[in-house]
C-alpha cells in the first residue's frame, strides 16, 4: 500500500489511490463514511459503455483471470490498518468520515462478467472472516445483464448469505434509451427478468441515474417506460427494496462528457414522487 500522505475527497474515486490492484478505498458521499471497492475489473472493461461512465479508458470486454490470493491479501491488509486507524491518519480522511460504511463490489467495469464470479465473492467471505471489524452494508453493483447466468447466480445467492444486497442499475426502460444511454444491446424484457432473478437470490434496490443530456431531461416517453418498467415489477410481485435515484456525481470521461449536466433539484424531486406514487420508496442523492 502507498505509504505517502494521500487525501481522500468525495469527487476522486480513483482506483489507484491505496496502491493496490483490486482494493480501492473511497469517501462517499451517498454513505457519509468510507466505503471499500473491490475491483473486479482492473483492465478498465465493461460489456455495457455508459456514457456517463466517470471511468478513463474504458474498453469493451470482461474482466481478466483474478488472482484470488493477491484480493484476499488487499482486503485484509486494508481493513486491519482501518481497524488500528492507521488508514484514516494516511489517507488525512477528514473526522466526519473515519466510519466504514460499506464494502461495494464495483470499480472499472461489470464484475459479474469474471468467469469464476462465485469464487471470487468466496474469497471476499473468507478475507471478511479474518477481520471482525463491523461493516454495516455490503453492495454489489451490477448492470444485471448476466444474472441469467448460472455461476452468477450462485455467487449472488452466497453473498445474500454474507449479508449482501445488490443495487441493479436501471437508467432507461426503452431497447432505444438503453443502447443510447448504456450502449447496451438488451430487450427491457430481460431487463425486467433478470430482475426478477435477481430479487429471488438477494435484496434488491434499482439504482438510476439522470441527468439532462444536450441541456434537456429525459424524453417523456423515457420517463414513462421507466415508471412502466416498475409498476410491471410491482404487477409480477418482485420484492424491489427501494429506488436509489442520483445525479451525476463525478465528470464523464466518455466522448458524450460535454453533451451532459445537471439536471435542477426541482425535477429530481418531481420525479422521485412519481416513483414513490407506485409505492415505491426512493433514495434521492441530487
């Protein structure tokens, strides 16, 4: 691990930060608190390219064989040096943040695309296992494209048992929102399935994203497809915990960077409430 004074800030989520190659703390604003990443994806790929994606260099493709020791050894080292506080006076993290909110399985790209994602969160419970420090939350954060796989499956249904849930990104309800917004080539029909599976393994919350793209708001015709999308949820009796809807938190380093923005406070609101009139509760973070 870096041994030279880093300052961890809530807009600079890098990778890299801790020295490490699949570990990577952060200061969150969404938790209030530490949250530690876990990187499955360290060659930056992703099989969707979403085109807010604050990721630089982002390729297509799945992630590469993982060393499961090296991920065992990161994590463990990482937790102990939060549990002697040795990691909240080298990161200079302020006071208000010296909490571990979270572990996250996320980072540069799909995790569920690793081949042997069911090993992988094995080794996640075992490094876990040999650091009793509490962690309120663990989050895996997924596209939800390959929940239909098998050894996905059986890596979601381990974690449940760690006490994981899983955020299911869900930006657009249209084949025509999706391919332009995620670069995903999926039917919102899977979409919906895959949910549904997903529901069935581990407690589920939709996570989604908007923002105003060349100054104007999702399409109305987007905004109903998605409410769609979620009163069919509600029709098929899919256990959805909630909504986490957010803005954009970080600069875009795709090639779209400069066709995005903010979209007001007053519209986020607005829309949340159109959520929550389905009887869905919603986490707003602006």
């Amino acid at each position: 691990m870096a041994s030279d004074p880093i300052l961890l800030t809530v807009t600079d989520h890098r990778r890299d930060l801790a020295g490490l190659t699949y570990v990577y703390p952060v200061v969150s604003r969404r938790a209030g608190g530490i949250s530690v990443g876990i990187n499955f994806n360290p060659n930056r790929a992703c099989n969707w390219r979403c085109i807010y994606c604050q990721v630089a260099g982002l390729q297509r493709g799945t992630a590469p064989p993982l060393d499961h020791r090296q991920l065992k050894q990161e994590l463990i080292g990482l937790l102990r040096r939060m549990q002697n506080g040795d990691f909240y006076r080298r990161f200079q993290v302020p006071e208000a943040y010296r909490t571990l909110k979270d572990i996250a399985v996320s980072g540069d790209g799909e995790p569920t695309t690793l081949k042997d994602f069911d090993a992988a969160i094995a080794t996640l419970e075992d490094a876990l296992s040999s650091v009793p420090l509490p962690i309120p939350a663990k989050v895996l954060i997924t596209n939800g494209s390959l929940i239909h796989r098998p050894a996905v499956q059986k890596g979601l249904a381990r974690w449940q048992k760690l006490g994981g849930e899983v955020w299911f990104k869900l930006d657009c309800a249209t084949r025509e929102g999706l391919k332009r917004i995620n670069g995903a080539a999926i039917a919102p029909a899977r979409m919906l399935a895959n949910l549904e599976l997903a529901a069935a393994l581990c407690p589920v919350w939709i996570q989604t994203c908007v923002f105003a793209l060349d100054g104007q708001p999702p399409p109305s015709s987007e905004q109903k497809a998605y409410l769609d999308f979620l009163a069919q949820a509600l029709s098929r009796a899919i256990p959805i915990q909630g909504v986490l809807l957010y803005g954009l938190a970080r600069p875009s380093r795709q090639p779209e960077a400069g066709r995005l923005g903010p979209l007001p406070v007053t519209w986020m609101h607005e829309f949340a409430e159109r959520i929550r009139a389905l009887g869905i509760s919603v986490q707003l973070t602006p």
